[in-house]
C-alpha cells in the first residue's frame, strides 16, 4: 500500500515538474499560434511530449534521462529557427512557400495537385469563410501552415500584394506573379530613394504605394 502510494506521489511530482519544464521551454522557443507552428516546431513539440509521457509513466526513470533530451531538442529548434531566420532558402526548404490555388476566379489545378489539395478542401474552406461563388474570388493563397487567405475582387487594380525583398533578396517568383522584372523593381526603388535593394530587409508593393523597411535612403 505504501509503495503504490509512493508512485502515486513521484508520478505527480513528476508531472508538475515537467509541466513546469515544458511550459518553460516552449517560452524560450517563442510566442506562436497553433496554426503557425512550422514544420520544426511540430516535430520538435511532439518529440518533448513523448519524452515527458515516458518519464511520467515510468517512476523509476530518472528526471534527467528525461530533462536532458527535452533540453536538447530545444536547442536544437533555436538553432534550426536561427538559420531558419537568416536563410531564406532553408526558411522554404523546412516551411514551404505560399501557392496560390485561385486567380481571378480561376482554380489553378497545377498547384492543387502539387500541393495535394482537392476541390473538396478547397470548397470546404471557402465555405468556412462564407464564400460560396469562385467568382467573387480575385486570388485564394494555401499558406504554408495550411490556412487559405483568400482576396475578394473589388480591390483597386485587383492586385495581390506579395513582398518583393525578403532579407535583401528579390523575390523573383513574386515579381512574376504580379507581372514585373528585376529592372522595374530596382528603378521603382531608386525612384522612391533606395538604390541598393540588397540593403532592404521587406519591400511590398500594392495599389500604387511602397511598403519598405530596413534600410536609409539616399541622400
């Protein structure tokens, strides 16, 4: 009787101290949504769960068999976020790229299949946003954590506004999307007094004005 109660009481000490410990990591790891968590973060959080169940079902573990991966998988999704942030193309490789499965009311299969989203998805979620004609969409974007923002017409130049520089480089497969090239954003930019695009840390552009944030103009 005594030793079952024993359990019982390392069982929940065990469990306050890793709800403690996980609550702790998860705020050193930042501040996200459940639907932003990106592809790291659900590994890395599905991983420390695990190991916090096995060490809460087995008393006789010892709390730093089960701290120490828990510990280190927090490093190691840091690291990957740092990189992540820094390194645009590991960004996409790990996260992915937003798709856009509707343009000016028309469904674009090729995404749809790329991404392996059927129209039953696709009409699921527009119903949830209270659209039920396609007509009355100018672009619907999957996201990569899986939300579909969608851009009613309507919009002056019915334009999709999509960044043009990330971290000082240029998006070109944006620019295609709006129908501009390299040379109509670097004269647009000297235009507006910012020569060196390579200094830009985001630029936008939508329905005639700039969006642009960090760098200093030209004198």
């Amino acid at each position: 009787m005594n030793e079952l109660l024993d359990i019982y009481l390392v069982t929940g000490f065990r469990t306050l101290v890793l709800y403690g410990i996980i609550l702790l990591i998860f705020r050193l790891m930042g501040k996200r949504e459940v639907g932003e968590l990106s592809l790291l973060d659900l590994i890395v959080f599905m991983m420390i769960a695990e190991v916090a169940v096995f060490a809460i079902e087995d008393p006789y573990m010892k709390m730093f068999d089960a701290i120490y991966p828990m510990m280190l998988l927090m490093g190691v999704q840091v690291f990957l976020s740092f990189i992540s942030l820094k390194y645009k193309p590991f960004r996409d490789l790990v996260d992915g790229t937003p798709s856009v499965l509707i343009r000016h009311g028309e469904i674009i299969k090729k995404e749809m299949k790329r991404n392996r989203y059927n129209i039953d998805d696709l009409m699921q979620q527009l119903r949830e946003k209270n659209i039920f004609d396609l007509q009355e969409i100018d672009f619907a974007i999957l996201e990569p954590s899986g939300i579909l923002t969608v851009l009613k017409k309507g919009r002056r130049e019915g334009e999709l506004s999509l960044p043009l520089i990330m971290d000082g480089e240029i998006q070109y497969d944006h620019l295609a999307r709006i129908q501009k090239d390299e040379p109509w954003l670097r004269k647009e930019l000297l235009n507006q007094g910012y020569p060196n695009p390579e200094k830009l840390f985001f630029c936008s552009f939508e329905d005639g004005k700039w969006y642009i944030s960090g760098s200093t103009k030209s004198s």
